[in-house]
C-alpha cells in the first residue's frame, strides 16, 4: 500500500502530495495522521523555503472520505480527534513563514477546499469545480473552511456555498478571490511550481515575513500590527539580502537616470 500523503524536498522546495487518486484524494484516518506529520515537517525544516501541495489521479481534493466514516469510524468523538489532527497540519502551514501554493486540479470540495485555503497562492484548471457539498450528507464545515472562506470571499458568498450545494466553475473561483489563476488542465502542476520556484529566486525571506504579517495580522491589535510592521522592516533593512537587493536598486536607478 502507497503512503496516502507523499513528501519530497529539494532544492529548498517541499513538495505535499496527496496520494489517494481512488478516493479523489479524500482524508481517512491514515491520511488525516500523516498530513499532520508531513506539513508539520516541511514547515518547520530550515532547507525548505516554499511549500507546493498537489494532488494524485482527477481530483485535488475531495474532503473526508464519507464512505470510510461510514464503515469504520464508531462515533462523533472519533471524527472530531482526526478532524483535529487535519487541523494541526494546517495550523502548521497557516503559522509558517514559508509561503504555499496549490495546484488545485480536477475538483475541490468539502474539506479540501480548507487544504486549498491553508495555501497562499491557488492554482486551478479551467476544467475545475469548487464547492462545500457538506450540507448534502448532513455534516458542517471543519478543516478551517468556516474561519477562512469568509476571509477569502466575503462573508455572504461563504455562505451562498455552505447553504446549498452549488460548484463554483473555476473563473468564477478567481473572480471571487478564491484562487490566483486559472491554467489550462495540463499546466496547473508546471505553473504552481514556476510561482514556488519564483519564491525560491526571489527575497525567500522578504516573501515569508510578509505572509507572517499577513496570516498572524488577525490575532494583534492595529498598533500591535503597526508596531509589528515597523520592527519587522527594520530587521529586514539589516539583512545582507536586503542590503545586496538595495544596493543592486540603486545602482539600476543611477543608470536609468544617467543622461
């Protein structure tokens, strides 16, 4: 039997593969463990500087594996308890300085759209579909859909989709805010890793202390925010990366304003 979730890093980048293609990638109790394991490992790694989550066969995601509740799971408590272990995978990725992208394939619904939302940066095929779908077996929101989609999408589309069960095509995904771009089916997987790659060329750690600011900006006070923002530039200012970029600007605009 195949690892349901896969980890590979290299080259700075931390690839999470969700490797159940005859569950469209759908969470069962081994899964919900080794995501918790596997996003706990590549967010707390000092090789890692960017994160891509993808999904094996059609799908991207589709949720908790109603059918494997159905057959092995004796209780309520015990859907709560792996519920619980998806989400400390999450908050791992959510309170890392790394930044994530998804390739979001095929269809996202139920939970998978919270694996979806733990990205930063959201990659779909035009072919793609979104939506809740917890409604349609009796069951409410959990791997953080209720504390995030309202974030991303306006409190009042949030529940346009948890109160029926409508699928959003996937430009109507972008246009929401839901996902970053929409890609032909063929190069969702190429494009997320050109965006993680980009992160990796890029001011590595520029990129993870704005997604910081960002992510954590909910739990401090706006002067808490400011003053978190002001301390966080100055301490960029001294880096050599910071210093060597500055430098390399200013001698692009000496150049520029050279007669």
């Amino acid at each position: 039997m195949s690892d349901p979730i896969l980890l590979n890093i290299h080259d700075g980048l931390a690839r999470i593969t969700l490797n159940r293609p005859e569950r469209l990638n759908a969470f069962d109790e081994a899964m919900a463990h080794a995501w918790e394991l596997v996003c706990v490992d590549a967010s707390h790694s000092e090789d890692v500087g960017a994160i891509l989550i993808e999904g094996t066969g059609p799908a991207f995601c589709a949720g908790g594996d109603v059918v494997a509740m159905s057959e092995t799971v004796r209780s309520g408590r015990e859907v709560a308890g792996l519920a619980r272990h998806i989400h400390a995978g999450i908050r791992a990725l959510l309170r890392s300085r790394v930044p994530v992208v998804a390739a979001a394939h095929g269809t996202t619904v139920g939970g998978g759209l919270g694996i979806l939302l733990a990205s930063d940066y959201a990659i779909v095929g035009v072919d793609s579909r979104l939506g809740s779908r917890y409604a349609n077996v009796g069951l409410t929101p959990d791997l953080s859909v209720s504390a995030q989609l309202a974030r991303a999408v306006g409190e009042r589309r949030a529940l346009q989709l948890l109160l029926g069960d409508r699928l959003l095509t996937a430009e109507e995904a972008r246009e929401w805010g839901l996902v970053a771009e929409v890609v032909d089916p063929g190069e969702v997987a190429s494009r997320a890793e050109a965006v993680a790659r980009g992160w990796l060329e890029g001011a590595t750690d520029a990129y993870g202390e704005a997604k910081r600011l960002v992510r954590s900006e909910r739990e401090r006070t706006l002067a808490q925010q400011l003053d978190e923002e002001a301390r966080t530039i100055g301490a960029a200012f001294d880096t050599p990366d910071a210093r060597a970029r500055i430098a390399a600007f200013v001698r692009s605009s000496a150049r520029k304003d050279a007669p």
